[in-house]
C-alpha cells in the first residue's frame, strides 16, 4: 500500500474537487426502509448511477503515457471499490456490477464482501477490476478529507462525517444532515468540467428520492 500510494501522488496528475451533500431525505428513507442498508449501500448506488450517466468516468488509464500504446480503457458495467479499515491498514473490495443490484442486495452483498475482506478471505476477482473507489470514514472522521488515486482507476470519491448543520431552504434557515463530498480524479482521463457535472449529479441522486 505504501508503494501504492507513492506511486500514484508522484506519477498521476491528479485534481479534486468538492461539494456539500443533505443527507437528510435519504436518511429518512433509510428509518423507513427498516435495517441493514447504511450510507455505503446509497453511496455505491449512487455512484453507479452517475458512473452510467458519465461513461467517461468509467474507464481506466493504461499503458506508459510516454507511450504511443497508452490509451483509457471505458468499462461495461459498474465496478467499484470501497475502502475498508483494518487494525493495520485498509483493504478495498470491489463490488462488481453494481448497476445491476437493488439496495437490499446491494446490503447483503457488502456486508457479506467487508466480512471476507476484514477476514484476509476476498477472491482474486474480488480485489481488483475497479474503475472508481469510495473512502467513507464513517462518523467518527473528519468533516472533510482528499484521497489518493488507486491507479489506474480514473477517481476516488472521499466522504466526510455527517454532521448537523444550519442551510438556508427556501428562505428561511433550518438544520440539515450535511457532509462534505470530495472527488479526486486522474487528469489525464478526466477535465475540470467532467468532474464538476459527475459530482454534481452524484448530489442530486444522494439528494434525491429515487431508491429501489
């Protein structure tokens, strides 16, 4: 992992951008919905569906850019991973195939997939193959946080703790759930306006009421 990580911050041009997210709809959908699904299941979700809306995010870059046989490889289907913490270090199991899933698979599929990677146990299949990632740190993190590439993998979606916090809706000021959303891209598959519109669009599907 260290190898990884210094690889990727001195090799890939990279660039972040970011933009609050009102979890407060979902997590009233989430109370009603019963248990089981947590806010990883709406972010993988959401995030497949906007991968399907901005198929240039869903590639990778492969090959020696020097090289003329360096190219962006676009994936079929959604193929995400998402960061899990161990004692020592993390671990990121990749869901393949997400767009395929409802939310109550999608549940049981993580959590069946986070136990086997806590236990050292993931598939070959299982560890790699992802075009995006996404690091939840939970609520016990920071309000907001970057995170490194994992190349080749065209971005990472860092996800700050909900947190309470006074917005201005429809002209008066009421408390919401907000986090911070922070997306860090390879710019050598993705320019400045892509990922502005792929955040924005993951918003407003986090936003939003249309789960299944």
């Amino acid at each position: 992992m260290a190898r990884a990580v210094a690889l990727s911050n001195a090799t890939v041009p990279q660039f972040v951008v970011g933009r609050s997210v009102d979890w407060t709809e979902l997590q009233g959908f989430r109370k009603r919905a019963g248990p089981g699904l947590s806010a990883n299941d709406f972010l993988l979700q959401a995030t497949a569906r906007a991968l399907l809306e901005f198929p240039a995010m869903n590639g990778v870059f492969l090959g020696d850019p020097n090289a003329p046989e360096a190219h962006i490889q676009h994936a079929s289907g959604t193929h995400i991973g998402l960061v899990v913490a161990l004692d020592e270090g993390m671990v990121v199991p990749v869901f393949h195939g997400v767009d395929g899933l409802l939310l109550a698979d999608l549940a049981r599929h993580r959590v069946e997939l986070v136990e086997r990677a806590r236990g050292g146990r993931l598939r070959q299949e299982e560890a790699g193959g992802a075009t995006f990632t996404i690091s939840n740190l939970g609520a016990a993190g920071p309000d907001w946080f970057t995170a490194i590439l994992n190349p080749p993998e065209s971005g990472i979606l860092a996800v700050g703790r909900m947190r309470n916090a006074p917005v201005i809706l429809d002209g008066a000021v009421a408390v919401r759930q907000i986090s911070q959303l922070t997306l860090t891209v390879d710019h050598r598959i993705i320019d400045g306006k892509l990922a502005a519109d792929f955040l924005a669009r993951l918003t407003m599907i986090l936003e939003g009421r249309d789960w299944r």
